[in-house]
C-alpha cells in the first residue's frame, strides 16, 4: 500500500529500508547513517530520498520516531533518533520471523504501550563525570530507554529483559542514578518476579504486571 500510494513501484530501496529499521528497532539512526548503510551494500542513494521514505512510512504507521531528549540539558537533540514499529507482526513478518531479539522487541512493546496509554515518549539521555579504565576523568552520557509524560506526569522507564546480579542491577540504573528530579523511575524485565521497590525508591516489575 506504501509503495502504490507513493508510486514506488519497481523502487527496490523501500523493500531494503523496512528490513533494514526492523533489523535495527531499537537503535540510534538517521538518513546519513541509513545511507552509509545503503552505500555498503552497493546501493547508492541520498539522505534526502531516505528521510522522503522514512516520511512514508510513519504517515502510513507503520514506524513512529521516538526524539532524544538531554534530561540535564533541558533540550532536544536534533539526530539521531529511535524508530519503533507500531505492529511487531510486521516488523517480524518484514524480517521472515528472523532476528527474534528478545531485549529489542520487548523495548518495542512497552514503547507502542505507552504511546497507547496516551503518553508522549522521548528516549533519553544524562550526562555526568565519570572515570576511564586509567582512572582520568570524562565525560559520560548515559542512556533513559523512555521518558513519559502526560500532563504533569514523568515517568523514567528502562527496559532490562533479565537482570540476573546486582552487577547487572547496577548497569541498569546507572542512568537513572544521574537524574535530579524526583519524578517516578521504572525498571521493566521480563523475569518473572512481584513488583518491588529497591533501596534507591526505584520501581522494579515484570512486563506483564506493567
């Protein structure tokens, strides 16, 4: 339907660019990178003609672009962004039912849930002052898989589909640990546990109960 009402046909680029998003949900892209992509595999095409297929695709909500949000900063970040599939049967079905990666699919779930409940869903990210491996100082800027808000409401969301050890715990929450404000911070896994709420007031539950 996408190619017919944009009058694609025979246009091989829309084909490879699904399968190439729905390989790919979860991770930072734009049109530069898309077309590094695209150039890689022999296929030489602009930015301008990606972004226009992009455009197609989320009138037609088939994908929908999740903005990077500095939560220090107070600010958008223009590029890159994050596209999500509003329908996991179609991103499956594009890929052949190949790449069932668990952590990326789950994120993907709870991204169309929210958006369902109504919120506005950024990712996000936090910068703070860390050490290196040689104990110098730098800079790190940490991922928030979502921020959500509704009206007054904020919401800080990761999405961890296991969290084994406290090392992993530790990996998780590094983000959030970063975040000033006090509005409610969610881990969401797939291990099948009861809600509970750990020594830093965080939220920890199983996709099923959220």
């Amino acid at each position: 339907d996408v190619v017919e009402r944009n009058d694609l046909q025979g246009d091989v680029v829309m084909d490879n660019l699904v399968e190439i998003l729905a390989s790919a949900i979860g991770s930072l892209t734009n049109p530069p990178k898309l077309a590094k992509t695209f150039t890689s595999s022999g296929i030489k095409i602009g930015e301008s003609t990606i972004a226009r297929y992009i455009s197609h695709l989320t009138d037609a909500f088939m994908l929908s672009r999740a903005e990077r949000y500095d939560v220090k900063g107070k600010k958008y970040i223009a590029s890159p962004y994050k596209y999500y599939f509003t329908d996991i049967g179609i991103r499956n079905a594009a890929l052949n039912f190949r790449q069932q990666e668990r952590t990326h699919i789950m994120e993907n779930i709870i991204y169309n849930e929210l958006l369902a409940r109504g919120y506005n869903v950024d990712v996000g990210i936090v910068s703070y002052t860390g050490k290196t491996s040689d104990n110098k100082r730098t800079t790190i800027q940490a991922e928030i898989d979502f921020i959500c808000n509704l009206g007054n409401k904020r919401y800080y969301i990761q999405s961890a589909f296991s969290i084994p050890d406290d090392a992993k715990m530790k990996q998780e929450t590094a983000s959030l640990d970063h975040i000033d404000d006090s509005f409610k911070k969610i881990i969401i896994t797939a291990d099948i546990i009861k809600p509970w709420i750990n020594e830093k007031g965080y939220l920890v539950m199983n996709i099923y109960d959220f």
